[in-house]
C-alpha cells in the first residue's frame, strides 16, 4: 500500500518551519492558541481571495500576536492609505476577542511581498483556478501554467493535477501534467505544495500543485540558514 505525505510536514524541522510559532503552559491555552489560529485562516483566505496568497504565518509572544502575510499583491492587501491592512486588523481582532475574552495581547498584522509569485505553489493554484472559472479549456489552461512556471530561473520542476467533471462530462477524471523533477522523497529538496478548489457551474474542481525549487541544505545556522542548488 501506498502512504501519501503532505509534503510541507514531510519536511518539517529539516528544511521547513513551523507556520504558527509559540508556545503554551497548559492544555487549555494550547487548544484555545489552535482555534483562533484556525479561524484567523479561515478568515483571511476568505477576505483575500484573489490577492494571490501564498503563505499565512502567526507567531506568539507575551505580549503581541503577530499575523503575516506573504502575497505577491500587497497593494490590495494594504488597500489606499493603508485602510484595507487597519480593517483586517480590526477585524482579526475583534475575532480573536470573540473566541478568547480573556486574551490581551495586541494583533500585528504584517504584509511581505513575493517577488516571483511562479515559484509558490498556492499562487501557481489560484491562477489555474481563475482560468477555469472564466471556462477556459482546461488542458490549455495546465500547459500554458507549467510552461509560465518553468520559465522562471528558480523552479526545476512542476507538476499540476486536476479532477472532477472536467469538460463538463458526466463522469469525474483526473488528469496531470508534469515538465521538470519532483523527488518527494528526498528530504533537502525544496517542493512546494497547495491545493485549490475551482467552483464551476457542474460541479468542484480540485487542483493540486508540486513546485521544486532546487535542493536545499542546511547549515550549522539551522532551518533559517540555508544555501540553495539547482542540483
């Protein structure tokens, strides 16, 4: 029998990190920490659909709860004058509040911009979900993503899978293309991972996307201090 990972938590204190940091005194913290980082997911990947969200971090200390964004369209995230980031802060906040009263530290909310928005893999996904919800062929719509993606220097290797009623057909396929390596077994190699749903008129589409970026090996420094190879 097979056994799928997630490749994220495959490679989890080797070459990723955590993606909420802090640390709790008893059970009832820690329970309390993991639904209000749910819901602030939850929430912002609903809010920000659309503004090609790759990565939400959430880190903890005594005083502060810092949120991050990691978006390659940070204009619509910030909105004019800052007045969209000051609403989602609000709002986070007051989320927060309404799951634990007894909460005081204060929300940050911080915005980093992507540059190659190709190399993530949760981007990569959103793009083939647009093109499939203006109805465009869905095999078009694979080939020109992969060869888009591989056209930047940093990825090695793509492969994209889609299912459900592709075409509209009565019967659910699954179909994927695949242009570069993807070793999901070794653990230094870098491999991005997202899926994506496509709300079509006759029924869901699921995407999944595998990006690699390359080999990674870690230094003395830790999972922070790393060197990159195209190898």
């Amino acid at each position: 029998m097979t056994h799928i990972t997630h490749p994220y938590a495959h490679r989890l204190g080797i070459i990723r990190d955590w993606k909420s940091r802090w640390f709790a005194t008893d059970k009832k913290q820690f329970r309390e920490n993991i639904k209000i980082d749910n819901a602030i997911r939850v929430f912002l990947t609903k809010e920000l659909r659309g503004a090609y969200v790759a990565l939400i971090e959430i880190e903890r200390t005594a005083t502060e709860l810092r949120v991050f964004v990691h978006t390659s369209r940070p204009g619509l995230v910030i909105g004019r004058s800052g007045e969209q980031a000051t609403k989602l802060r609000a709002k986070i906040t007051k989320l927060v509040a309404s799951i634990a009263p007894q909460h005081n530290r204060t929300v940050k909310f911080d915005i980093t911009e992507i540059r190659q928005p190709e190399t993530q893999a949760a981007i990569v996904a959103y793009m083939v979900v647009e093109s499939l919800e203006k109805r465009m062929p869905f095999r078009r719509v694979m080939k020109q993503t992969v060869e888009k993606v591989m056209a930047v220097r940093d990825v090695v290797g793509v492969r994209i899978a889609i299912s459900g009623r592709l075409g509209g057909a009565d019967m659910s396929r699954k179909e994927s293309i695949k242009k570069g390596r993807i070793p999901l077994q070794t653990f230094r190699a870098d491999i991005d991972f997202a899926y994506e749903r496509a709300n079509l008129p006759y029924g869901v589409i699921g995407i999944k996307v595998w990006v690699y970026r390359g080999s990674t090996y870690v230094t003395q420094a830790g999972i922070n201090g790393v060197t990159r190879s195209q190898a």
